[in-house]
C-alpha cells in the first residue's frame, strides 16, 4: 500500500512547464492532460499497484494507463518474456514467427467468433481494419455505431461519442478535422434500444456494412447490455448478411479470457481486442470468421489490405502470451471480479448512508462513482446530467490521500491482480473522509 504523497510536486510542476512548451497540451493527449485538473504530475515509475511520481510520491494506481494492466506494472514474468523475446531482435517484417502462431492460436481457442487473426498495434487500428473488412464483404459504406460507444480515434467511428444533449441522435463528430463523408456514413443509435436496432437495419439494409458497439459500453463508465438487445443485434445483422462486430477492447481480457461474447453467448463476426491483451505493451488483434478475414491475405494487389510495419512485433506478441496464459492459469478475473464486487459494495454504502446522490456503476474489475445521477444507466442519455464538478472534486480529495485516478467524471476505475483488500480499506476510509468532505 502506498503511502500519502508528501513532496510539493517541485519536479513535476518544472516537468510539466517543459512539456507545455514543447507537448501541445502538456501531455500526448487531452485525455491524459485532464490529469492537471488535479494538480501537475509526471510520473517515472510504476510496480505492482504502485504508480509513482518523478517526486517521489507515490499512489495506488486505478487508472492503470485506461485500463491494459490487468497483471499489475511491471510485471515480472511479462516483462521477462519480453527480455526474452527482444535477445533476438523486436521485428523481422517477413514470412511469420512462431510467436505469432502461437498467439494466434490463443486468440482462435478462447474467443467464440475467433477463426483467423491479424494482429496491429492499438485498439484504433483494430476496428479500423474490421470496418474495412466488413466493408469489403458487403460493398456497402454505412456503419452503424452507439452513442456512448468509444472505437478509436479515426474518422469512421469517432463520432457520438459523447454527444452533447442537443446533439443526440445526429451524427455528432468529436474532433475538428474530420472528413464529412467518414461522419456521413455513420450511422448512430442509443444502446439498449433494440428497436432502433431493428429499425437502421430494415432502413438502411442495402447500404448498411457493419454495427460495431463496445458489448459494456465503459467509455461512460459501464452500461450493462440487456438480452433482447443483443439478441437483435445477433438477428438483424446475420439476416441481412450485414457483420457485427465487438469491441471488445476493455471487454476482451480485462474480464473474460473468452470475452464478453462468451460471457453473454453472442458470438459476433468481427471482434477487436487490445489493451489487457499485453499487459501494457502495445499489441491489438482483429478476428473472426474465416470469410471475412481471408479477405485479406493477399498479395496485397487483390483482396483488403491489412499492413502496419510493426503488426506482429516480438515485444508485443510475447507480452501477449505471457498476459494471457497468467490468466487462464491462475484465475486472476475472478479474483479481481471478486475485489471489484468489494469496492462497488462499500462505495454505494457510503452513498447511501450519507445521503449523497449518486450512484456505483461497474462490472467485474472496473467501477466507478458517478454524482448527481441515480439508478442503474441503461444508455448514454442517462449519464447526461451527471455533476462533474463533484466528481473531480472527488478524485482531488482522494489523490491528496494517495488514491490516483482519472478526474474525467465518465470514465472508471480498473483493478489489477496487484490490487488486494488492503487497498479496498484504504480506498474506502479514505473515501469516507473525502465524501464528507464535498
Ligand atoms: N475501443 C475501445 C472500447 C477503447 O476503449 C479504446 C481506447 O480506449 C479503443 C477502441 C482505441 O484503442 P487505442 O487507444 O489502443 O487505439
């Protein structure tokens, strides 16, 4: 357990005014740069659930980099594998590897809809291949996607995600920049709503080249799905030849080995996974059915293209392994499921013996508290409204007392197999002060 930081932050206050002169923003993205809503920090080390900063200050970490340590930091056999892997080279860019076999055929053992894989780097570029393979299957352009529902960064699906209310429903582009053909041929829809499901399908069938949906939406902190709508999404796409993909990015080895479509038994066509997969490290996958897939694989003058110089390299792909035969082997998601039920529990406790509006959202090692809203979130309309102000007051109180997570009120907290009970107390008598406090 960490203990309270003490330091004045001198360094990471003289580190961050370097980094706004030369980062634009100070940090690599404006999400991370959301972190100096709390206070300037630079971070220089991390072991175990311990995050610790160039002053030496330490936090129990529940960010834990938007959620790909699901080992804990610096994991030991993970980062021996890829000492390992990286004796004999990081990236060979021809022929195959049998390290890309063997994660391959990982992938294909565990998640239902997995047949053939391509492995890429980042979460981004996974569904951007998968969208471009359904596309191809189909000859059709328009995609269907979520409100609520975050996919990457690029055109085709950065779009609604966070929609402000008088935007819902429209195709809402979340960056400058983007091409309005890309946002014209994205369709939206509110989750949960199996109607509206039906309804783009029988509408725009004949155009129509994929739905992709995170299976938990857990960019808005966590929306449940409901039966009916998954078994309309499983429906409607397969009667009109039309794939579905899952994001399965958060979903995919944070909380099941076999993904959420084998926690819910929806096996979809396409599905994208990253993050947890590697511990950290950046290597991503797209998969699926054998069809849809061997469309790429040619000699790149037929058939789709799917390349990226650094898809396959060693340090990922061994990170891979590793991650994922620790956790079929030594059960960590449950035991994490367990330490998530645990903090879910005693937050919502702490709500509602105090009084305070709000509520704890969360599934297996992800939780989060969100203010001024209550009852269980069923689509992203009903995270409008939540009090942001409260939240990141919340979270400056808690990192005071040695508790680091992101201020951005719609996004959670992650646990690692590092986390343990002692945490939990710690994290929940310190929650106890802090709620009081607010
Ligand atoms: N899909 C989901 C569900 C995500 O949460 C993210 C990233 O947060 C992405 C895709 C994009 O992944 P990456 O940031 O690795 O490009």
């Amino acid at each position: 357990m960490t203990s309270e930081p003490t330091s004045d932050a001198m360094r990471s206050r003289e580190i961050v005014e370097r980094a706004r002169a030369v980062i634009p923003g100070g940090a690599q993205t404006g999400l991370r740069a959301q972190a100096y809503d709390t206070g300037d920090v630079a971070f220089e080390s991390a072991d175990g659930a311990t995050l610790t900063t160039v002053d030496g200050d330490e936090y129990t970490d529940y960010h834990l980099g938007f959620g790909p340590i699901i080992l804990g930091h610096a994991h030991d056999a993970v980062d021996e594998a890829v000492r390992r892997a990286i004796d004999g080279g990081v990236l060979y860019g021809a022929g195959t590897t049998p390290l890309e076999v063997e994660v391959a055929e990982r992938l294909v053992d565990l998640l239902p809809s997995v047949e053939r894989v391509n492995f890429c780097n980042s979460g981004s570029e996974a569904t951007y291949h998968a969208i471009r393979l359904a596309r191809a299957h189909t000859g059709n352009e328009k995609i269907l996607k979520f409100e609520g529902c975050y996919h990457g960064w690029h055109d085709y699906v950065d779009v609604s995600v966070y929609p402000p209310e008088e935007r819902l429903g429209e195709r809402y582009p979340e960056s400058d920049g983007m091409l309005s053909a890309a946002v014209e041929n994205t369709l939206v829809a509110p989750f949960n709503d199996p109607e509206a499901v039906a309804e783009t399908v029988r509408e725009h069938g004949d155009d129509l080249a994929g739905v992709i949906l995170e299976p938990i939406p857990h960019s808005v902190g966590c929306l449940l799905p409901e039966e009916e709508f998954l078994e309309t999404l499983r429906e409607a796409t397969r009667d009109a030849d039309v794939p579905l993909i899952f994001d399965e990015v958060i979903t995919g080895f944070r909380h099941s080995t076999r993904g959420a479509q084998g926690e819910f038994g929806v096996t979809p066509d396409l599905t994208c996974v990253a993050k947890a997969l590697g511990n950290g490290y950046p290597v991503a996958a797209v998969g699926g059915r054998e069809d849809l897939l061997s469309q790429a694989g040619g000699d790149n003058e037929t058939g789709v293209v799917i390349s990226g110089t650094y898809s396959g390299n060693l340090p990922g792909l061994a990170a891979a392994r590793e991650t994922v035969d620790t956790l079929v082997d030594a059960n960590v998601q449950d035991r994490v499921t367990d330490l998530g039920e645990a903090y879910r529990a005693g937050l919502g406790d702490l709500l509602s013996d105090r009084g305070i509006e709000g509520r704890v959202v969360g599934h297996r090692s992800i939780f989060s508290v969100q203010f001024g809203v209550t009852g269980q979130p069923r689509s992203y309309e009903d995270v409008l409204g939540l009090d942001e102000a409260k939240f990141r007051e919340f979270a400056a109180g808690m990192r005071e007392r040695g508790h680091f997570f992101t201020p951005n009120p719609y996004k959670r907290h992650h646990l690692s197999f590092a986390h343990g009970e002692e945490h939990a107390e710690s994290y929940l008598d310190d929650a106890v002060a802090v709620l009081g406090s607010l």
